[in-house]
C-alpha cells in the first residue's frame, strides 16, 4: 500500500509539472551582491536615512523648545500617523543592519552563520516568540566547534539589541513625536525698561508682640468671598485679581475633630501678579518668587498655615478640663481660675451677667500655646458653657501663580496638602518656622477701625463679632464649626498682609512711579512667565529623556553599522534575498543534507540550531546553494576544512557584482 501511494504521488507530481510548465521556466542569472562605496553608501542612504532623519528633527524640536499653542484634534491624530511611519522606517533599518550580518555570515565567513540566525531580519515585526526561543539562544549559548566562540555571541547580542530597539520603537516613537500639554516659560520681559517691585517691610515674623501689628481697614458690613465651600469675610483686601483662603476641615490622619487649617498668599505677592504686562496672550500663566538685591538666585514665597481646634465644655466651678486630638501639645487641658488670671476674669465676668451673654478671653496655656477661650451663661444658675480654641501657626513655602487663560484668581500650592495634617503640624513638619503668638498681638489684632475711623473696645472686637456670628443663628448648619472656620481664616489673612509695595525702574516714561531702589533688606518680587500649549520640552514628562535615549541609540546602531560597510576592504551589500520567502526557495532547491537527522516534524533538539549554514557556489555553472557544515563521522563535530578545500570539491564562494543562477 505504501509503494503504492507513493507511485500514485510521483504520478500526480509529474502531471503537475507537466501541466504547469512555467514552473520550469527558467529566470535569468542574478547578482547576488554588489560591491563598490558608491553603491553601498546609496543603499545606506535608502534604507537608514530617513528613519535617522525624523528622530534628528524631531531632537532638534526639543533642542529649540517649540511650542504649538492650540493644535487640534485632527493634527494631533496626524502626529500619530507620523509616528508610526517613523516606527516604520526604524524596523527596516534594523532588519538591514541584521541581514547584513546574517548575510556576511553565509557569504563571507567561511563557518558559515546558524541556523538559528537566519531568521532573525525577518522577526522584527512581533519578535517575542522568536526572543525567548531556543532557536536564537542555542546558536548564542552553545556554539560549534567549528566557531570562535565570540563571533556568534556577538552576533546574538547585536541580534537582542535590535529586537529591543525594535519592540521600543512603536511606544517611544509616539511619546517623542506627539508633543505634551504643558507651559514654556518666556525668557523675554515684557517691558524693555524692567520694573523692579520690592516689599520693605521685614517678612516671616515668628515672634509677634504688638509691635507687629499691621491694621487694615474693616469694615462692619459683610462681602461675599467664596473660601473653599465656605461663604465668609469681611476684608476689603483691594487687589486686582482675587485672593482666596483655602481651607479645610478633612484630615486624613485624624478620625474627627473641630479642627480647620487655612492658608492664603501675602497680599504683596497676589497684587502684583496681575500688573506689567497689559497685551498678555490669554493663555500666560504668571509664577511669583523673591529674591534680593544683587542676587541670581531665587527662592519660593512662604505664606501662612494657621490651624486652629475648638473642644466645647461646661463647669460650675474654678476649674474647666478640655479634649482635643490632634497630638500638636497635650491633648488634655486644664484650666484653673486660681492659677490663670485671665481665665478667672472671664468667670468672673460671665457669671456677673444675669442673661445668658457671649465673652471671650485670651489665655496663656501652660505650654505656652497661646489660645482664645469663650463663654456662654447656662440656664443654670452658675453654669457656664465653654469653648477653648488653640491657635497653631508656622510658615511654609508654597508655588504661586496666577492661570488667567482659566481664572483671575491667585493659586498657591503647598508642598504637602492641607488636608496631611501631620505633614505640617506633626514631627515630620520642617522646625524653625512655627509662629508665636503673645497676648498683646492677639489683643491688638482683635481692634477694628470702624465706618467712622475709630477704634472699636473690647466689646466690640473682631473677636466679639465673630463669637456673637457663630452663634446667632445666622449660620445654623455650620454652628458647630463656625468658630474655628472663622478664627482660621482671620488670623490667616491677618498673617498674610505685608503692606505697600514700592516700584524702581531706570526707564523714562513709565508709568509706575518710581521709588527709592531697594537696600539689601528688602524683598524683590521676581515674576516668570509661561505660556502654555503643546511644547516639545525635555521637561514635559520623565519619559521623553528616556524615549530619546533608546532612539539615539538606533542612530548610533546605524552610525556603527554605516562605518562598518563603507569602511571594509570591499563595500558590498547584498541585493537578493529581501524576504524569508527567498530564503526559503534557495533552501528549496538546494541539495537535501542528512545532518539535520528528523526534523521532518518540527525541531526538538536545540543542537540542530546551532547548525552552521552557508551560500556556496557549486560547480562551473553558478549555481548557488545553502549547504550545512559536514561533520567528522564518528566524532558529532564539524569537520574543519582547510582553505582551499571548497575549492577542490567545486565549491566556491560567492564573488559580488557576478550573476548566478
């Protein structure tokens, strides 16, 4: 049965061939390959030129910093378009530079190139399978004997090199080519003449008595100032832009407590951001810094942080105990009418009063934490209800910048967020900066210039007034935390006011009058300007230093490879065999060996990778054929030719520019 088939098959083949007779159809010679600088260095050009052009150009947008200020939906899907292109190019430069050496293995080198090798310029496309394969890492880790053991191993590792660079090539072409949203900073002042504004007054004050008090104008009607979730003040601050309060009652670190930090910019800072530059584009963002005179360097505003916890209680007699959680200072607080003068005032005060009324008192608290406490008289006789609040205050750095393409509002970022509560008040909080704040400060800061240009008493203070708001009723829903929301943000906009700024400039005609020029004491606003778009910048995104230096790589691998082929004794590059598809048909019809044993089934053995193949001439009619390694018989190594023993068996290398068939 077996002969049988096997005679039916040849009859089928012979019927075949015969009627297809152009498979007999014989093709004229070819050159295999060329030789000569002119025509090496053109190939070159074709296949490695553009590819290292685009990633030159597009290094060349970052170098120069371009900005593309509004591109649209359509050009940005374009850019990625392009960037596949340019993926493109790279993977046919990679494989060249793979089958350039693959085919210097079966052409030149007289041990021939594995198997496992050979197709390598062919797996660029998706060459996962073929990285983790025995059939690239036998030929690397396993070389025959017939091999110097370093010319394989550096074969497989230009080959894992530019399997790399060819799975990098898609991701990092994209990030390199499609620019990032971001701000590119204008190095250019707006005015040809530079205003130089300074702030006089002495900045970052940590121990505050009365003569730090700075007064500003209050007036006793209410505005509306949006302050996070929170609708309250009554300070007209008369700056340009606005100047919010953020503050927050959130703390990730603590469970539940009445405690509200709030932080704002200094008033010099917010009132000049918006000032100088009268045509600025709609999309400029303004960042504020300070510095000195006759100094490059510049340092980052500070503003205030002020935290301020309430713990509500009752007592009939001298001595009042109060709660808190926030591990700043003791948690637990006592105080004690024979021991704090002004809490005994305040006793004394509210239990002389015959309806229930609303005081207040600043104390020293015996860790010299200096807090304000009020009192309410119960409906029993003797009872008071009592609220201490601790105020805890410090400055810290922050970013300020003004977006006006988005907001007129002035935006400061802390290095931590507000709501990291042990961040800033906590033993991890930077030391040196925290603020002391002594009675009379308080006291002082408390009195209020009324509509008629007098000084309200001390019935009558901002203290008063906001104790008689929280609990009248007006803000029931917030009742609660209405106390320490609003000493918060009147302690943090007190802190926050630096008084006038004054303006220098050497320039005629300026608008600004001109001051004094500044001392060394005195603080200089420093402004940068940033206009924002898609900017090609190193600085947009960590990845972009990393895409370029993969890409660069490439061109390096190019650069090696390009000096490598034009400075050879004979340049050459070899023009047949483009596809593994030509591979294959030379392997087709050249001679069947028996070293692969049976492999007819697939390959199972790494050794048969490690088999050497290479492209001879055989007889006097230039055929050329793939032919594997002999091995001695008896011994299962390579048997060694010496030079010169091809050629007595009518086996010839291939010679450039000559045609074979």
């Amino acid at each position: 049965m077996s002969r049988q088939n096997h005679l039916e098959m040849s009859s089928f083949d012979s019927l075949s061939l015969d009627r297809d007779p152009w498979l007999r159809e014989v093709q004229p010679p070819k050159k295999v390959c060329s030789k000569g600088i002119w025509t090496a260095l053109g190939h070159l050009t074709l296949f490695h030129l553009p590819a290292v052009a685009i990633t030159l150009a597009i290094l060349a947008l970052y170098i120069a910093q371009v900005r593309w200020p509004h591109p649209t939906v359509e050009q940005l899907s374009i850019l990625q378009f392009v960037a596949k292109g340019h993926e493109i190019l790279i993977l046919v430069s990679l494989a060249d530079v793979l089958m350039y050496r693959v085919y210097y293995g079966l052409l030149v080198d007289k041990n021939g190139v594995p198997l496992g090798f050979l197709s390598s310029p062919f797996q660029l496309g998706a060459p996962i399978l073929y990285l983790f394969s025995w059939e690239l890492w036998s030929a690397i880790l396993q070389p025959r004997a017939n091999h110097s053991r370093g010319r394989p191993r550096i074969t497989g590792f230009i080959i894992i090199v530019v399997i790399l660079l060819s799975l990098a090539a898609a991701p990092l072409s994209a990030i390199a080519i499609i620019p990032r949203e971001g701000w590119q900073q204008v190095h250019l002042q707006p005015k040809k003449e530079e205003i130089i504004t300074y702030v006089r007054a002495q900045l970052y004050e940590t121990d505050l008595d009365s003569k730090h008090v700075e007064l500003y104008e209050v007036f006793a009607t209410s505005s509306s100032r949006r302050m996070a979730n929170f609708t309250y003040t009554n300070y007209n601050l008369d700056t340009p832009g606005s100047r919010l309060i953020s503050l927050t009652m959130d703390f990730e670190d603590l469970e539940s407590s009445s405690i509200a930090i709030a932080t704002t910019p200094m008033s010099a800072v917010a009132d000049q951001l918006d000032r100088y530059w009268r045509e600025k584009p709609t999309d400029v963002l303004t960042k504020s810094y300070r510095t000195a005179v006759n100094s490059s360097e510049v340092q980052r505003w500070k503003q205030p942080l002020i935290a301020v916890e309430c713990s509500p209680n009752k007592t009939a007699g001298s001595q009042a105990s109060f709660s808190f959680q926030s591990n700043i200072t003791n948690n637990n607080v006592l105080l004690d009418a024979d021991k704090d003068s002004g809490f005994k005032k305040l006793l004394k005060v509210a239990r002389r009063k015959k309806s229930p009324q609303l005081g207040y008192q600043i104390v020293d608290l015996p860790d010299s934490k200096t807090s304000s406490i009020s009192a309410a008289m119960g409906e029993e006789e003797g009872l008071l209800e009592l609220e201490l609040c601790r105020i805890h205050a410090r400055w810290e750095e922050a970013d300020v910048w003004v977006e006006e393409g988005k907001s007129s509002n002035v935006q400061s970022q802390l290095d931590s967020p507000l709501f990291r509560f042990s961040h800033h008040f906590g033993d991890s909080a930077k030391a040196g900066d925290t603020i002391k704040m002594k009675e009379e400060w308080l006291t002082a800061l408390g009195e209020r210039i009324g509509l008629d240009g007098g000084f309200s008493n001390e019935t009558n203070s901002t203290y008063q007034q906001i104790r008689d708001f929280c609990y009248s009723g007006i803000v029931y829903s917030l009742s609660s935390d209405c106390l320490h929301i609003t000493l918060a943000a009147h302690l943090t906009d007190a802190l926050s006011q630096t008084g006038p700024t004054y303006g220098f400039s050497e320039g005629n005609g300026m608008e600004y009058p001109t001051d004094s020029p500044p001392d060394h004491n005195d603080t200089i606003i420093h402004q940068t300007y940033f206009l924002g778009g898609h900017v090609y910048d190193f600085k947009t995104s960590r990845t972009i230093p990393f895409a370029f230096s993969v890409l660069l790589l490439h061109v390096l691998v190019v650069l090696v490879h390009v000096v490598t082929v034009l400075l050879s004794r004979h340049p050459w590059h070899v023009s047949s065999w483009s596809s593994f598809g030509q591979i294959l048909v030379l392997a087709l019809r050249s001679k069947a060996s028996d070293e692969l044993g049976s492999v007819g089934g697939g390959v199972e053995s790494s050794q048969t990778w490690n088999t050497t193949a290479a492209v001879r001439v055989v007889g006097d009619e230039g055929r050329i054929e793939m032919m594997l390694r002999q091995r001695s018989r008896g011994t299962g190594q390579d048997q060694q030719l010496e030079d010169g023993g091809d050629n007595e068996r009518g086996v010839t290398q291939v010679q450039p520019d000559i045609k074979y068939h």
